[in-house]
C-alpha cells in the first residue's frame, strides 16, 4: 500500500553559528510545540477529566508533582564526530520498525555523551528506558532503550528529528512511537537549566514551548470502542500511545494541559515562576508512563545549576515560603482533537528537505 506523503515546512535563513551555542535543542516557533494556547478552548470535558484523575491518584509516586533529572542532552556534537552503529536491542532482536530510523542507522556520540541517569555510555537497556540524546546542528539524535558495548550501541528504537522543520500534526507520522513512547521528541520539550537563569531576570517571562510530563498507564484513558489495540489511544499533538489502562473518562495519551492563570505563585522564586508562567501558556504534554511527573534536563552540560537556581526535585510540592503545591485540580484540559484507536500501523510522514545548508556548514541530507 502507497502511503501518503505530507510535506515538512523548513525554514531556509542561514542560522548564524552563534544562535547555535544555545544548548536547548528547539523547533521553529510555528511548530505546535511553541503554540501559545493560554488562550485556547478548553475540552468541553475537562472538568470532569481532571477530576477522574484526581480520583484515580492524580500525579504519580504519591500524588507529587516531582521533578526527575536524569535526562541529558549532549548540547552539540561538532562535525567530525564518532557514528557508531545502531543495531535491534541484544537481547530479543527488538526494534521499532517502521516506526524508528531504517537499519543499518548510526548516530553521533562525542566524547563525554552519556545515557540517561548513567555518567558514560553503560547502561542496563533490558530494566531502565537508556535514552540517549544528542544534537548535531539541526538535527536531533534520540535513542530508546540503548546500551554501547562491543563498538555498536544496541536500541529498540533510534529517531532523527529536523530542528528547522515545522511537522504535520502527526508528527513523524500516525501511529508512529518514537524514543518516547507519545511519538513526541524528548530534548525539546525538557526545561533545561541556563533557559531559566536566562529568563529568571524577565518580569513576566515564560520558556516559549510546552513541557513533557508523565503519569502512571493506569491513570491514563483507553477505550475499546475506537478500535485501538487493547483501547489504547492517543489525542494530538501525541501520535502513538504506550499502554494506557485506565477508565475512558480520565485524560488520554498525548493530552494537552494547562495551569490555571489565577493560580497563587507567590511563594515561588523567579525561576520557578518562569517554569509555572510556561505550563500557563504553553501548557504540559503526557509524553509517557511512569511515576514521576516532570522530566527536566540534567545541568550537567549547562552553566547554571539547578541548585543555585533554587529548582530542586521537590520545589513545586514542598509549600516552602507559603508556596501554593502545585494539584492535578491547578491544571484544566484544551481541547486538541478527537481520541484516536491506537493500531500500532505505523504510516510514516516524509520530512522534505532540499538544498538546505545547515549553520554548522554541512548540507541537509533527505
């Protein structure tokens, strides 16, 4: 079967190499990562969605809004560097095909990489999710579940994201997972440290993209009815859903929400308040399951640290300074589309891009 092909948006400005010291990796303000939707119709079931939530547990590990660290992004891996090869997860010959990059694939891994939580590139890929992010000028290497031994690094699934193209509304394509589980990137969608000292200083100012977050499967909405497998479902931007098990009336994978504006931040640093103004405006996206809520970048590549920032693992649950603790109840759902049956039919979308050079000086390669 033919399938359909939707054309990529890519922004051709030269990029001047400057603009690329900035360690967040970051889509072009049209992609729907950057959509301001502090003004967007809200679900005409969003209360009650997040009320299901509440009453199934709300956040995960306790219902705390708790911040996890150990995802890295090794900032920008210069020309030149190391491709090791990329082959199925050793153990069971595994990898997610067609969803993930054709084998044989290759990734770059400079000196000093490391996996997620790990300090180099050992990693136990058969208990531990291993992702492996690295930026190379404009494009995005992001690895699941990945362990480097013998000169390769074995994975079930390696994704290469366009930094300076605009993706259709199914992302890399429907029903298509990728190094997260939504089908979403990871690098771009985490609060990296030296973005929040840069806007800690800006009365007002917010980070300008949505931020990934996490609940338990169980607390995550499937649905026989919609012919997915096993009622799994996603809603947009996601486009793919792991394996949701929870009632049809909770949120869904993929879900899109934002805090309250009349939420109380007083209490709260100026760091902080960046990050809260950005789940006001942009909102958080359910990229995954698990326990912890919020997946913010490691500083181990950055030059502020998230201890002088005053972030720590706890900061939005702690009612420190007569903080407000930030509830399931703060947030309310907007509205990004109907719920989609999950097949696990991957339809891949076609990212076309023509003679374009990247800052770094290489060109573009389709």
């Amino acid at each position: 079967m033919k399938r359909p092909t939707h054309l990529v948006v890519v922004l051709c400005t030269l990029i001047p190499a400057s603009a690329m010291a900035d360690p967040p990796p970051r889509f072009p303000s049209a992609s729907v990562w950057h959509q301001n939707i502090a003004a967007a119709p809200l679900h005409a079931n969003s209360t009650s969605m997040i009320n299901a939530l509440i009453g199934l547990g709300g956040w995960g590990n306790g219902n705390k809004f708790q911040i996890d660290f150990s995802l890295q992004t090794f900032p920008d891996a210069a020309p030149g560097t190391q491709m090791v090869p990329v082959v199925p997860h050793h153990a069971e010959d595994e990898y997610y095909d067609p969803d993930c990059e054709a084998l044989p694939a290759s990734m770059p891994v400079p000196t000093g990489a490391a996996f997620e939580g790990q300090s180099g590139l050992s990693c136990d890929n058969d208990a531990q999710d291993c992702h492996l992010l690295v930026r190379q000028g404009n494009l995005l290497y992001e690895l699941y579940s990945g362990n480097y031994s013998g000169g390769v690094l074995d994975a079930r699934c390696l994704v290469v994201w366009q930094l300076n193209a605009v993706y259709p509304p199914e992302g890399r394509g429907e029903h298509c997972t990728g190094a997260d589980a939504a089908g979403f990137p990871i690098a771009p969608l985490l609060v990296n440290a030296d973005e929040v000292a840069a806007n800690a200083g800006i009365a007002g100012s917010d980070l300008g993209h949505a931020i990934r977050f996490i609940l338990p499967n169980a607390r995550m909405a499937s649905d026989g009815s919609l012919g997915g497998v096993g009622g799994r479902l996603y809603v947009r931007p996601a486009s793919h859903a792991g394996g949701p098990s929870g009632p049809s009336n909770t949120v869904p994978y993929g879900v899109r929400m934002r805090l309250k504006s009349n939420f109380n931040m007083s209490g709260y640093n100026a760091a902080a308040q960046v990050i809260l103004r950005t789940m006001q405006r942009y909102g958080i996206v359910l990229a995954d399951g698990g326990n912890i809520a919020l997946t913010f970048e490691t500083d181990r590549y950055t030059t502020a640290k998230w201890n002088t920032l005053g972030i720590t693992a706890q900061v939005f649950l702690n009612g420190a300074n007569g903080s407000t603790p930030v509830q399931v109840s703060h947030f309310e759902v907007i509205d990004t589309g109907p719920r989609i049956g999950e097949t696990w039919n991957c339809v891949r979308s076609t990212v076309i891009v023509t003679d374009l050079i990247f800052a770094n000086g290489f060109e573009a390669v389709p």
